[in-house]
C-alpha cells in the first residue's frame, strides 16, 4: 500500500468495514448466549466465560508484535521498501511462536493451582475446568501468530480480507457453544470446536498474506530485528497491562467499599455504554496503519489532515448518540431493566456517557501517536494516570458511592486525552490551526448548540409523555445533521460519504 492510496475514501470504507466486523458479532452474542446459559445452566457458562477471559490475558505473550508487524510493514510498503516486509513478517512470527508455546506452557502449568486454589469451582465441574483450560492453552500460539498476519492485511489496508476472516470467526465463538449445547456435548468438547475454529483462522490468514504477497512463501526470519519490533512492541505491552487495570478496578473498589449489588448498579450500565466505543475504535485500527504508511515518509501534512477531520467524524457521529442517552438515560433504564436501576444508575449512565464521547476522541491521537513511531507516549501515560486514578477512584467511591465512580473514570479519560492531545500538538509538533481549517471548530460549536436546544426542549417538554419528547427531540436532530451536512462538512467530506454509500449499494444490488 503505497503512501499516495491513502485516501479518504477508503479509510472511510475500511472503517464501515471494521464497524460492521464488531457489531455482527456483538448480536450475535446478544441472541445466543441466553440459549447457552440455558443449556450449559450458569455455572459452566461462568467457567466458559472465565475461561474466555484467562485466554485474552494471556494475550499479554504477544509483546506487542501484533501491532508492530503492522507498524513496520506499513512503514516499509510507504517507502517502497517491499523486500523488507518477508524478513518482518517471519521474524514476527516466529517470536509469536515462541512466546505463544511459552504461554500456553504457563497457563497449562497454572491450571491445577487456578483450579484448586484460585477459582471456586464445584467438585462436580473440577475435570472438566482442568481438560478446558488445557485445551486453551493450546490456542495460546495459534491466537499470536494470527495476530502477526492479522497485521500483514492491516498494514496493505485490506481489511476486507480481515474482516472476512475475523467476522466468521467471532460469530462463531458464540454460535458453536450453542451447536455444542444442541450435540450434547460438555465444556472441553465446546472449547475444542472454538480451538479448531481458531486454526482455521490461523491457515486462512496465512493463505490470505501468500496470496497477496507471494515472496512469504520462503521463509526469511531475521534475528536482528528483534530489536526493532521488541522495543516498539515493548511500549504496547505496557499499555495493554495496564489498561484492564484502569478498565475494572472502578469495580474491585465499588466492590470493596459499597457492595456487589452496587457493583451491578454500576457495571451494567457501563457495559452498555461504552459499547458505543466501536464506533470510534473501527476508525482507529484503520488510521493506524495508515499513520504508519504515511509517518515512513514524514508526509506531516497529510496527516494532519486525516487526524483532524477524523476528529471531526468522530465528534459528529458520536456526539449526537451519547447525547441521546444521557437525555434520556433513565427512561432508557426504566424500560430495558426496571425501576430500580433508572434510580440508582441514572447519574451513572449520564456521566459515563460524557466520558464515553472524550475516551473516544482520545483514540485518534493515540493511533496517530503509535503510528508515526511513539508508543512510549500513551504507555507513560497510562502509568502515571495509574496512580492518580486510584486515588481519585477511592475519595470519590467513598464519598458518592457509584456516582464517584462514574465521575472518577470520567475524570481519568479526560485527563488520558488531555495528555494525548498535547503530546500531538507539542511532540508531534501539528499545529492547533489545522483542526479550525478542518472544521472541528464549526463541529465543536454546532454541537454545543446542540446540546444546549436539547436540554432546554427536554426540561421545557418533561411533562409530555416520551413519545412526544422523542419526536421533538428527533426534530432538533434533524436540524442538527442538515446544517452539519451543509455547513460543517466540506465538499471533500459529502464527496467521500456519497462514494462510500454508492459503494455499498453497489455491493447490494
């Protein structure tokens, strides 16, 4: 993929792409795990969940390679340099392979401990925890070395052939346990259908990165440079540990210090909310290798170009629905879990929905940050956010309870993209007038005025019944994207979103 492809047009397309790849499987996930805990009763379904959650720590054997790959072939595809990428791709590879036998080493060797010791699981379930997690460490190196050729097709921007392979594949790590239910079989049966299915991915990658590029076919690992993909990938392992930690110790602490039933008045909200992620996290794995392409040859000006109309999409698409749920968040509530959680989670809802629309700003300058070659920058900051986000979590979960929580989380996503933005505008040295040239001003202001007529038409409307309020409200929205479609979107912007819609109706019919 040469540093010239690299157009609007298709980052939107690979970003439509990218979104429909997280979303399929997230219904398909919604429709058939109720099936599953039907049929496998709830506590296996919880070792299956466990067992879901212990294989993507492990992940962690990666080092970062997966994303370095993509980092390193974009950079050499960008300057022309396609003899380098065999010699990258293999040296990846095999580090995966290593790393992931290792792991699965690890975790196998840490089963009988994790079951006997760590985990409460009945006596009558222990042989089949022990076979399962087994099993799992076996997909560990198949998981990472599918990462590096995951990388391979990011990095050529093919993410069709990513998605056609990723799609099928999540679908079916919730579909088969169903399959699994249906056949009678019990939990090492349904995991050894998911492990077969991960195998398959594995050869189908590889297939994909020979088809597209013939020279993989012979084998070219290089140790020395290890190095170079080890010292970047070292950076995005740092990142990866510590991000679960700031994704769920809000909940240890609601736990510890409130109760577990303050734990669901919180957790469920925040599950659902910060689903609305994918929408900015698909445009963020596509601008990385993109960045990267474009970083190889230090063409600054294009992107800057793309970080600031990006942000500008982001705002634009996000902004509106986070607004909506706050709006209405304990409506919202109300009718999808009860009374009881449109009182104690309605504030929750509606601070995290706030957090939500700045963390996913947060994702375009993080990407830009990793792609031109400084993922030392996120991870540092990630550290030092580490440390102030327990403090503030703990004062403000004992003052406030949940409502702290929200507040704390918030708190620490705006300060994440505070330092992310500064970083771009200072290290990265892109100036703050390319964000006005490319109206994320005109963005910014318009939705502001959004959500000042909405907040006043809902206070004003509160004593109509919800339907009506929904259709004024509806009414604002309309005037909202007509006046972003004409005024705030430029000619290059309606141009890439026509080719994009006529794109997909071409596909349909």
């Amino acid at each position: 993929m040469k540093a010239s492809e690299i157009s609007g047009k298709l980052l939107a397309h690979n970003t439509l792409l990218n979104f429909i790849g997280q979303i399929l499987p997230l219904i398909v996930g919604v429709v058939t795990i109720p099936f599953v805990i039907q049929g496998l009763g709830t506590e296996r379904f919880g070792l299956l969940s466990l067992a879901w959650v212990v294989l993507g720590y492990f992940a962690i054997f990666d080092l970062g390679l997966g994303r370095a790959t993509t980092k390193f072939v974009a950079e050499a595809l960008g300057r022309g340099d396609e003899k380098e990428v065999p010699s990258l791709v293999w040296t990846s590879v095999t580090i995966q392979a290593i790393m992931g036998i290792a792991g699965g080493l690890v975790l196998s060797g840490v089963t009988p401990f994790l079951v006997d010791r760590i985990l409460n699981i009945p006596l009558e379930l222990m042989d089949e925890a022990r076979i399962t997690f087994h099993l799992l460490a076996l997909s560990v190196p198949i998981v990472l070395i599918s990462g590096s050729f995951q990388g391979v097709l990011e990095a050529f921007q093919r993410f069709d052939l990513v998605n056609a392979i990723k799609v099928p594949t999540s679908c079916l790590s919730f579909l088969l346990p169903l399959v699994g239910v249906l056949l009678g079989f019990n939990l090492p049966g349904i995991v050894v259908l998911i492990l077969l299915t991960r195998l398959g991915a594995l050869i189908a990658f590889l297939s994909l990165n020979i088809r597209i590029m013939p020279q993989l076919r012979k084998y070219a690992g290089s140790l020395s440079l290890f190095p170079r993909l080890f010292f970047f990938g070292g950076w995005i392992t740092i990142s990866n540990i510590v991000s679960p930690i700031l994704v769920y110790l809000d909940r240890f602490l609601v736990g510890s210090l409130i109760s577990m039933a303050a734990v669901a008045y919180y957790s469920t909200p925040y599950e659902m909310v910060t689903r609305l992620g994918i929408i900015s996290s698909s445009l963020s794995i596509t601008l990385f290798s993109a960045f990267s392409t474009l970083g190889a040859i230090e063409n600054k000006d294009k992107i800057s170009i793309i970080f600031a109309r990006s942000i500008k999409y982001v705002l634009l698409a996000l902004g509106p629905i986070t607004l909506i749920v706050a709006l209405f968040a304990r409506d919202i509530l109300k009718i999808w879990l009860g009374v009881d959680f449109s009182m104690e989670s309605t504030v929750v809802l509606q601070v995290l929905a706030l957090g939500v629309l700045v963390n996913s700003l947060a994702h375009i300058p993080f990407s830009l940050l990793q792609g031109v070659g400084r993922p030392d920058l996120p991870a540092k900051f990630h550290l030092f956010e580490l440390f102030f986000y327990v403090g503030i979590a703990w004062l403000l979960i004992s003052k406030w309870g949940i409502n702290g929580a929200a507040v704390a989380w918030t708190l620490r996503v705006i300060l994440d993209t505070s330092l992310l933005f500064m970083a771009v505008f200072r290290v990265y040295k892109i100036s703050f007038n390319v964000l006005l040239i490319n109206g994320v001003g005109h963005a910014g202001i318009t939705f502001i005025i959004l959500v000042v007529l909405c907040y006043i038409m809902k206070s004003l409307t509160g004593f109509f019944q919800l339907p009506i309020q929904i259709l004024l409200i509806i009414s604002v929205f309309g005037i909202f994207g007509w006046i972003s479609w004409r005024y705030v979107m430029d000619i290059s912007d309606r141009t890439i979103v026509m080719k994009v819609a006529n794109l997909r109706n071409k596909k349909v019919e």
